[in-house]
C-alpha cells in the first residue's frame, strides 16, 4: 500500500514536470495578460498574491480567464497589461520571470524515488540468523 502511494506521488511530481521547465525557460505561446483582481496572503517572511485577468495570446485574439502565476502587487493592478507566456496549464500563465515550479516537482519525485529505495532495500536485505530462528518458531 505504501509502495502505491509513493507511486501517486512520484506521478504528481512528474505530471507538472514539463510545464514547470518550460514556465521556468520563458517558453510558451507569448501574450498579455490584463489584469482583473488581486488577492494576497501573508506568510511569516513573504507575501503570496492571485492576480485573476484574461489572457489573450499574440497568435489569436481568444482570450480566457487565467490566473498570473508567482504575481507581485506592482503587476496586478486593475487593467495592468503584462507580458506572459502560456506554458500549457489550463488555468494559469507566467510572467517573464519565469518560474519555479519544477523545484516543487524536483522535490516529490526525489521524495518518491527515495521512499522506493529505502521500501525496496528493505525487502532484499539479508536476513540475520536472529530474525530467521524468531521466524521459525
């Protein structure tokens, strides 16, 4: 069962891999963004924002409602324009900042990777005399 879950996890780390690298190398369809609202959460040491706005792409003129990844209050002001690039994630865009979400992937598939090492050593260790006259009985 803990083989499993560690798999689930290593899955979820390696499903945003792609997006993660290419939001963090600036590639993607280039557009702007257009800023609707902000909502921002304070943390111990930091500060998280949520922009909401549309995201129309320089290819085609269809917009659709996005959310600015890893946003500053300075870039969320009402009708601000920003330049971004669509990595390929559904609801969301990236300024030319970039990002750093494959360091949030990077973690859980080494987590995932880890815990299979440690699972899988423990089923092939060898047996010590102790254990085996203990089994018997």
């Amino acid at each position: 069962m803990v083989l499993v879950l560690v798999g689930l996890l290593g899955y979820v780390g390696l499903s945003g891999w792609d997006r993660g690298v290419r939001a963090a190398r600036g590639e993607g369809a280039p557009g702007v963004f257009v800023a609707e609202s902000l909502s921002c959460v304070r943390h111990p040491g930091h500060e998280s924002c949520v922009c909401q706005g549309t995201f129309t792409p320089e290819n085609s003129g269809e917009e659709r409602s996005v959310r600015l990844h890893a946003a500053q209050r300075s870039d969320c002001a009402s009708g601000a324009e920003v330049a971004s690039v669509d990595s390929g994630a559904a609801d969301r865009v990236y300024g030319p900042w970039g990002s750093r979400e494959w360091v949030f992937s990077a973690v859980l598939v080494s987590i995932a990777v880890g815990a299979t090492v440690v699972i899988m050593a423990g089923w092939f260790r060898p047996r010590r005399e102790s254990e085996e006259a203990d089994s018997g009985r």
